[in-house]
C-alpha cells in the first residue's frame, strides 16, 4: 500500500475512534482506555519521529503505526455497549 493510501488509513482509523468514543454507546474499562491511550500515544510520537527525522524509515513507521490504530479501534469497538 503506497504512504499516502497508509496516511489515509490512520486519518480513518482516528476519525472512527473520535466519533465512537463521542458516542453514548462508548463504555470502556480501566484497562481498556489505558491500552487506547497508550496506542494512540505511540502512534502520534511515531508520526511525529517520522515528521522531524529523516533517516527514518517512513514505510515501516507508517505500517506501524497504521497497526497500531487498527488495534485502537477495534478496542473501542469491543467496548461498546451492545444494544438489542
């Protein structure tokens, strides 16, 4: 997948993040939040690193952290109050 389709992926993965944890449906545990927390910390400091230094490698950051905020979002999504 080329970097900007990459760049695309994470701005997606952190809009859904936004709006689901906005929504009343969002009901996280202890544990959980501070996983996202931790992810979503990592993620900016990787895209930050990527931004200020140039010898590193923007395909593997990019990866990274594009798994990094799949892995987010999937743990918002479990965290969501299932309605009948």
């Amino acid at each position: 997948m080329p970097e900007k389709e990459k760049v695309l992926k994470i701005k997606e993965f952190s809009d859904d993040i936004v709006r689901k944890v906005l929504h009343d449906e969002y009901s996280p545990d202890a544990h959980s939040l501070k996983n996202v927390v931790e992810l979503l910390s990592r993620s900016v400091y990787d895209l930050s690193e990527m931004y200020l230094n140039d010898q590193c490698n923007h395909e593997e950051t990019l990866k990274g952290t594009l798994a990094k905020m799949k892995i987010a979002c999937n743990t918002v999504d479990q965290n969501r109050i299932k309605t009948p």
